[in-house]
C-alpha cells in the first residue's frame, strides 16, 4: 500500500488508438499512446493499479494509475555478448600482430 | 468535467493552437521571415535571436559548456593505414565533447535556450528528445536555476524500452527534470504541446536559432584549436547527422573561425525500418544518428516543433556517408581497446566513417570526428548488443554490406571492410527542392531559385533543372 508523499510511478493513455494523428504506420495505429510519470502520491492511501493524483517534480499535477512505489532503475550491462571479445581479440591482433592479441 | 479537457485536448485542437502556443512559449513570431513564393530569411532568423557567437562562447564559458579538448587516435590512425594505399591513411582525431557536465555536444544547444528563457522570465524549459539534448537542458536548467520538463519517445506497446533511453530517462531525473515517458509515435511533439500550454515554460527546441547557434561554438573551437597545436586546419571534419543541428551549427562556427574543411555528414544506415513502427521501435539499435531521423530532417527541415527549422544541414553539406550499425559498434570497441577511451556507441558514428575516408586521404592531412558522448549502463555497447540479441537480431562477422536493420548486425571480419558509403547528396537535394516548390500558390521567380540554391548548397542550373522535372 503506498501513502500520500510516497514516490511513485503511474501510468495513463494520452491517446487512444481512434485518437492518434492519421500519419502512422498500420501497427503503431492500433495501440494507444501511453505515458508514464513519477511524483508524490496525493492519494490517502492507494493500492497498485488505484486510479491517483501526483505532484511532480516541476510541481505539476498528473494522474494515472499507480504501477510503481519507490520506483528504481533497473538498467544494466546486459547479457554477456562473446562477440565483444571476439572483437577486441581481432582488432588487437589487426594492429599489433597475432602474439599480442 | 472529463469530457470538458479531452475535447479541449484533442489532438486536433491541440496542434490546431501549434503557431500560438510555440509564440507564447518562445517569444518568436517566425511569420516575418517569411518571404514572397517559397524563401524565409534564415540568416535573418539566425541573427535575430539577440546572441551573437561570441555570446554563446560567453554564455557557455558561463555554464562550463564546451571548450572540449582534440585528441589524435594515434593507433586507429596506424590501423587505417594497414588498409591504405601507400601514402594514404590521414591522421584521425576526435573531439571529446563528452567531457561536457551533461557528457555531449548536445549542451551547446541547451545553454543559450536556458539562459534566454531565464532572461524572458520563463519558470522552465520544456524539450522533446530521447536522446542527450534531455541531459543536457536538464543540467543547464539545474545550473541556471529553471525547472525542466522532458518529454521521450521510449516504449513500446509492451512497455519494453531501448536502455539508452531508459538510461538518459535517469540521468534527467538525476539532475532535477520530470521526465514524461511515451510510447512511439510522433505524437511525442502533440505531448509537448499540451506541457506548454499547461506550464507556460519555454519551448527549448533543438530546431530553435538559440539551439542551432549554440553549436557554432564547436566549429569555431575545432578551427582556432588545430590553428593552435598544429598550425594548419583540418581538411576533413565529419559529423554524425540526425536532426540536421550538429553538423549545421559545426559548418557554420567553422565558416566564422575561416577553417575551409570539408564538412562531411555520416548517419547510421537503418533503411528499411520504420521510425514511428510499435513492432519496429526495439529491432533497432542506434536511436540517433541514423537515417531515419538524417535523411527526413536534411530533405525536409521544417517538419520539426518549430515552423521554420534553424537546422538545415543540406546547405553545408559536403558529402553524405553512411554506416553500418555493426561499423559502429566495431569501432566504439576499437576506441577502447586500442585507444583506451570508452564512449557511447552512436556518438562513434562519424568515427566509423572518419576510420574509412582517412583511407581515401594521405597522410599529411587531417580528419575530424566531431564529437564523443558520454557512455554507461544502457548506453554502452554490452547493453545495446545484449538487448538488440534478446530481440531476436542475429549477431555476426562478415562484410557489413550484408547488414540488414533489424534483422542482423554484421561486425567486420577484417578492418579493411568496414567502409563509408557514399548516399546520394543531389537525389536529397532534389527530394528537398520538390518539397518546398509543392505548396507554392505563385509561379516559382529567381528571388525563389537563389533560395533553392542557398538551401541545397547547389548551383542555380541544378536547381532549374530539378524545377524542369516537376
């Protein structure tokens, strides 16, 4: 349950698919233009997936639904990609010769 | 009450109120550069803003924007010249514009609309990107004391977004901005809109003259620094083009400095795939720098958030190469593993074709990159390669000509493969002069051809010539 004066994140349609501009291509047409955006819950209370108000960061009221509380980052280095190495051993090799690479 | 703001809201009342809103929102009414038939003022538009070059080198100077240090890549250099004709192989050197406090070129561009909107009164700033101009408004607006919106491109409809963003998502948030994320479409410009007219803040366009002037500074530097350390000027700079701001305000700072370098436009071959596609957003891996934003912003400039786009590349443009996605990320580990600086893959992307034309040149002679970009979690190779694998795009060694966006990446076997491409300048030239001749209400006089002229970088022979085939 999140509080008023958490950080959070929600989750609202801009524009629905019959909304958008004419302009787009077939598969882009038939989905919505979704938005997210984090702020302080003014709610009481609510619940994930609660329709609430927030106040941004700029101070602007938004509202949504509320996916997220604490909200983190969770972006990373990846997967592992041998071919990375693979790379590196070439180019090493390209320039200073086989026995330093 | 509900109905009441989405009737108000619409995307047709809401672009509908586009020239009033960006008025209020910049304090520039664009309707008088407007000339007879098809020509605008552009230098009038560029000399109006109130900053002169020697403001933004102040304002910058102000803000510890720019001033960014050349380096020679000394073993990428020797690599080139192991696949150089003899005599062949010109020294390559890069200017690292990611030692900017936001970590790109891209604040040259942020610090004149920030410190103007402060000085109009403006509360805050508001721009569309995905890419570093967020990073960079956001840290000038922290620096100067404004609040800061930044509205992304960034989802797909399963809400899977490209980490480079996700990752400038972050750095925006960290330095004080809100940070409105978006699905694909162009919409993204609507959305801006809508924050405009709701904050009353300033439109800190990257088409804007403030944003465009900002980037002569780079020119300028780049001409006055190889003056300095090696007595000459560069004959090559190249510059990775997107949005067209880049390379116009390099050229035009490089004019002003008298450096007569080769201006050199390089974009990350993505043809094939469609910029607004939901199913098509996540099949690519450079969100910037590419063909899709490069080739629609050089051949039709005007199409931007402000009605008359100070980025106009095809009037200083040279040459056009391209690259391929695979030539990028080959070179970005080049430049860690064999000159032991670790940088952004797209901001690689006029590296990739500086590696390739230094072959073409001899020497004695000097070729430029024109920017590095800060690099990280998300924006890194590792993540990018990673997340383009997951989304089912096949990794490999080869020729990179085979390459096909969205389906593969082809990293070169051998060095000697990875080649810039040359795009076909004249056929973007006349694709540019069609578009601007189609909705003229007046037969095309000789005030509109030395226009064409001027906006094409062409001869006025080119320009009837084209004129003929309408």
């Amino acid at each position: 349950m999140a509080k008023k004066n958490d950080w959070v994140r929600i989750h609202r349609n801009v524009l629905e698919p019959q909304e958008r501009t004419g302009k787009l291509p077939e598969d882009t047409k038939q989905v919505p233009l979704e938005m997210w955006v984090k702020g302080r819950l003014q709610n009481e209370t609510a619940e994930i997936g609660d329709e609430v108000t927030i106040v941004t960061s700029v101070g602007r009221t938004e509202h949504g639904r509320l996916i997220e509380v604490n909200p983190c980052y969770e972006l990373n280095y990846g997967a592992f990609v041998p071919e990375i190495l693979e790379m590196e051993g070439r180019l090493r090799s390209a320039l200073f010769g086989g026995d330093r690479a | 009450m509900i109905n009441g703001m989405i009737v108000d809201k619409s995307y047709q009342a809401v672009t509908g109120r586009k020239a009033e809103i960006i008025d209020k929102a910049m304090g520039v009414d664009y309707s008088k550069y407007e000339r007879d038939g098809v020509a605008f003022d552009y230098e009038a538009m560029m000399n109006d803003t109130g900053y002169t070059l020697a403001d933004h080198i102040r304002i910058q100077r102000q803000h510890n924007v720019g001033n960014t240090p050349i380096f020679e890549l000394h073993n990428l250099t020797a690599l080139a010249r192991k696949y150089a004709a003899p005599g062949k192989g010109a020294r390559i050197f890069v200017k690292d514009e990611a030692s900017n406090p936001a970590g790109s070129f891209k604040e040259r561009r942020a610090a004149a609309s920030v410190y103007h909107a402060k000085k109009m009164g403006y509360k805050g700033v508001i721009a569309a990107t995905s890419g570093n101009y967020g990073a960079a408004v956001a840290s000038q607006a922290a620096m100067q004391g404004l609040k800061c919106i930044i509205v992304q491109e960034c989802y797909d409809s399963h809400a899977s977004g490209q980490p480079e963003i996700i990752e400038k998502a972050r750095k925006c948030e960290a330095l004080g901005a809100e940070v409105l994320q978006l699905t694909v479409g162009p919409e993204l410009f609507y959305e801006v809109l809508v924050m405009l007219e709701e904050t009353g803040y300033f439109n800190a366009s990257l088409y804007s003259a403030f944003g465009v002037g900002g980037v002569e500074t780079l020119g300028w530097e780049l001409g006055h620094q190889f003056l300095e350390r090696y007595g000459r000027h560069p004959d090559v700079v190249v510059c990775a083009n997107a949005g067209g701001g880049n390379l116009t305000g390099t050229a035009r700072g490089l004019i002003k400095a008298g450096c007569p370098a080769q201006v050199v436009a390089a974009s990350v071959d993505l043809k094939g795939l469609s910029m607004a596609s939901d199913k098509q957003f996540n099949r690519k891996s450079f969100t910037t720098a590419h063909t899709g934003f490069g080739v629609p912003y050089a051949t039709d400039p005007d199409h931007s958030d402000v009605p008359r786009s100070a980025a106009r590349p095809l009037r200083y443009m040279d040459r056009y190469v391209t690259v391929k996605q695979g030539e990028v990320f080959y070179i970005t580990e080049a430049l860690a593993t064999l000159e032991g600086m670790e940088k952004r893959p797209a901001g690689n992307t006029s590296l990739a074709a500086a590696f390739s034309l230094a072959q073409e040149m001899d020497q004695d002679q000097i070729i430029v990159a024109q920017e590095t970009e800060y690099t990280g979690a998300g924006k890194h190779i590792q993540p990018q390669l990673a997340f383009a694998r997951q989304n089912g795009i096949e990794l490999l060694f080869g020729d990179p000509a085979d390459e096909i966006p969205g389906t593969n990446i082809v990293f070169p076997a051998d060095p000697g493969l990875l080649k810039a491409r040359d795009a076909d300048l004249d056929h973007m030239r006349a694709s540019l002069i069609r578009r601007q001749v189609r909705n003229a209400t007046a037969p095309i006089t000789d005030a509109d051809v030395a226009y064409l002229v001027e906006e094409t970088k062409s001869d006025e022979a080119f320009v009837r010539k084209v004129l003929a085939t309408l």
